[in-house]
C-alpha cells in the first residue's frame, strides 16, 4: 500500500504495518492460510477479473445502471428454472459416479465447477454446453484459462504483459483468451442476427403471457443486455457487450462452484448441523420429488444460515481492493488519496472480537438475535456499498437450488477435517487438496 510518511528518503510504497499484524493475530486461528504470495495479483489481471469493480466512476456508473435490470426478480425466476435443470443433470452424474465406484469417496469440487459452468453459459448466453455431459473446446478452455490465471498469479515476474506473453504459458494464455472471446463474440452476432430477423414478428410480452406464460422463449443475460442496450443513449460496443458478458461468466462460475464445495465440505464435517438442514427439508418437500419451487425454498431459513456461516468461514472472494477517493487516516499512519488498497474479508468474517470462537461452524450466529447489534461490515461475502457484487442474488439462489437438490437426496460426509484441508487465497478461496465426500442415500 502506498502511504505518507514524514522522513524523506523512505519509500513510498510500504506494506502497512497494522495489516501485517493483524495477520500475525489470525495465523494460529488458521494455520492452513497462506495470504502470500496469492493475495497479490498483477493489475492486468485483477481488472480482467475486476471489471465492474475498477472501472472509472462515469463508466462504471453507466455500466452498472444498464446491466442492473437483467438481475431482476422476474429475470431471476427464469434462471431458476435452468439452475433446476443443471441440478438435475447434476444429480443423474453423481449417481453415475456412485454407481461406478461403490463406497468411494468423491471429489466434490470438479462437479461443483461443471454444473455451474452448465448454468452460468446457459443463463449468461442462452447456450447449452453440456458441461456436465461432455467436453467441447469452450468449457475445456475455461477451466484451463482460470488455472493459468492462478499459475500467473503465483510468478511476480510474469506480472510483466510484455514478458508474460513471450513465454510458453502466456502465448497459450493468449490462445486461450481468442477461443473465449471468439465463441461470445459469435454468440453476441447470433442474437443480433435473431433479433433483427424476428423483430416485425414478435408479439408483446403482455400478449405472450396471455397465451402461453408457460412456453415462452427463456431470456440469457445477454438478451436482457441487448434489450436495455437498445434503449440506452450510449449503447455498448459490440467488444464492450462481450467484456459484460465474459465478465458474469468468470465472475459467476467458479466463486459460486467453491461455495457449494465449502458448504458441503463443512456439513459433512458437522453431522448435528447437517441433520438440521435434513429435518428442515423433510418438513417443506415430506414426499415431494419435485424440482424446489421458490416458495419452498423461501422456507429454507436454516439452509439459508449454513450457506451464510459457510461463506463466513469460506468467502468465495477473500479478498478485495478499492481505490481511495480521498485521504484516510488510519493511526499514525495517512492513506493518500488514489492509493489502492485492498481489503482482506476472509480476516474481517474471523475477527474473535466480532464472532467468538471464529473457526467454529455456529450457523445460528445469523438468527436475528444474534446479528442485530453486528456491524454490517463484520460480514461482506459479496463487499458491500455501491460497488458490491451485483450478482449475489443469483449466486445465492443457484447454491440454494443446487445444495437442495443434493441433500434431498444424500447425507454426506467429509472424509477429511478442517485442519487437514489446506487453501490459497487468490482469486477465490480455493481448496488446495480433493474435498473428498461419501454420499449415502436417505432411502
């Protein structure tokens, strides 16, 4: 962090010294953490992961007002109904997996990843990648582009554009990034293509209701983007539409697939809290093998509490930065304005002065009389103030829809303890070892 100092001669950018020992205090809480050297990032590449959030104040501003209507609660209700879909097809893959390795632990993390790819190209794109089904060059790229991005991370000289891709694994990077953005690219002409050909023939939204609400055309991110692009006075660019669009896809995708990972992990790791969530689901399904209506899980409040005390413990994204608007006194110490700073949410959630005993799985420190005197920044999953994760209800509503699906029909459990799982943070907190667990039907 950059900050003043009063004796010239000393370097202007120094590591602050309270936020060095604050790490000190947290690391006999947690000896698995390793916050260096992967809290840090290259810029290039946190504003490739951190689009909405580093953009200058007019762009983001304009950004954010025109992306907000596709999160919507009526454009969530439809992505609902894929995220069921996926959770089915989910569902069917661990059966597979059971069946073929009887009595075997299973590595739950590499599921997690392919059913949420499943549901954000889908939702995102109005694609159907058959993530969970099969391997295409797109979905492969994925997960290969967000391994290098990782690797990147870990190699301060490859922070270096310049020098990153003259090497082997920044010219693969770069392929990597043309298949990306080329498949999205394609996507955006398509839906332009359709739009223009069926614009005279399209019915209103009203009319469409009227006669079949059940069957009508699902709508992507995309296309909402497309609809309020078409109304804004400053539309995006076809370039600037991809990055919107390649940014909810690596945004949404693996944040979310390592919450799910983490929930499970913790249940199977703390059966009498997992038993609650099983008594808690017989009482809203009782014999209903239904996909979840959102009505149901609505009543989910104690699922609900587990998913929060997991991201507690867990946050997918562990750590942010901001950039000061104005100066910032901290101590003795003189934040200058334009300074980027960054914020470790994962020491925030474990701050024994804010959650007593802070690596224990409590998840009715959130009923509303334990949280009511609690600083709503002592818990920032998804950051908080203007700039926070725009997308948190959709990601709050695929981790429910998925857990449900799976402990409807599963108890689970860990086969390793916290303490055994270590995890990096980097971009997200990611498990450093397979989160090995064993499925047992309920029937």
């Amino acid at each position: 962090m950059k900050v003043r100092r009063e004796r010239r001669g000393e370097r202007k950018s120094t590591t602050l010294k309270r936020h060095v020992e604050m790490h000190r205090v947290n690391e006999p809480l947690n000896p698995p953490l390793k916050p260096t050297p992967h809290a840090v990032a290259p810029k290039s590449l946190i504003l490739k992961r951190r689009k909405w959030g580093t953009m200058l104040g007019v762009q983001w501003f304009h950004d954010r007002r025109l992306i907000g209507p596709t999160f919507h609660f009526s454009i969530l209700e439809q992505f609902a109904i894929v995220q069921s879909e996926k959770a089915e097809i989910l569902i069917k893959c661990l059966e597979k997996e059971i069946e073929r390795n009887p009595g075997k632990a299973i590595d739950i993390f590499p599921f997690a990843i392919n059913v949420v790819l499943d549901i954000i190209c889908e939702t995102a794109m109005g694609v159907n990648v058959h993530a969970q089904e099969a391997q295409i060059e797109y979905v492969s790229s994925v997960h290969r582009a967000t391994k290098l991005t990782l690797e990147r991370m870990i190699r301060p000289w490859y922070w270096l554009d310049w020098l990153y891709y003259l090497t082997p694994m920044g010219k693969e990077y770069k392929s990597l990034l043309n298949i990306l953005h080329g498949f999205t690219k394609k996507v955006i002409n398509r839906k332009k293509r359709e739009r223009e050909s069926t614009n005279d023939n399209v019915m209103s939204e009203s009319e469409n209701d009227q006669l079949d609400a059940g069957k009508r055309k699902r709508k992507a991110f995309l296309d909402v983007l497309l609809d309020e692009n078409e109304k804004a006075d400053t539309p995006l660019t076809d370039d600037e539409l991809r990055a919107q669009v390649d940014t909810f896809m690596f945004e949404g995708h693996d944040t979310t697939a390592v919450a799910i990972t983490w929930t499970l992990f913790l249940l199977g790791n703390n059966l009498d809290h997992q038993e609650r969530v099983h008594e808690e689901l017989e009482q809203v399904f009782k014999d209903s093998k239904m996909p979840a209506t959102a009505k149901e899980l609505s009543q989910l409040k104690y699922l609900d509490r587990v998913i929060k005390e997991t991201l507690r413990l867990y946050p997918s994204v562990p750590i942010i930065t901001r950039k000061l608007a104005e100066d910032i006194k901290l101590d003795r110490y003189t934040l200058a304005k334009g300074t980027t700073v960054m914020l470790s949410i994962i020491l925030a959630h474990r701050n024994p002065d804010v959650w007593p005993n802070p690596l224990k799985f409590d998840p009715d420190r959130f009923l509303p009389e334990n949280s009511q005197h609690r600083n709503p920044y002592a818990y920032v999953p998804f950051s908080a103030g203007p700039r926070n994760c725009i997308g948190q209800r959709f990601a709050q509503l695929e981790e429910k829809i998925i857990l449900t699906a799976i402990l409807r029909k599963w108890r689970v459990k860990s086969v390793h303890s916290p303490i055994q799982v270590p995890y990096s943070i980097s971009l997200i907190s990611r498990p450093n070892k397979p989160i090995l667990v064993h499925f047992t039907p309920k029937e």
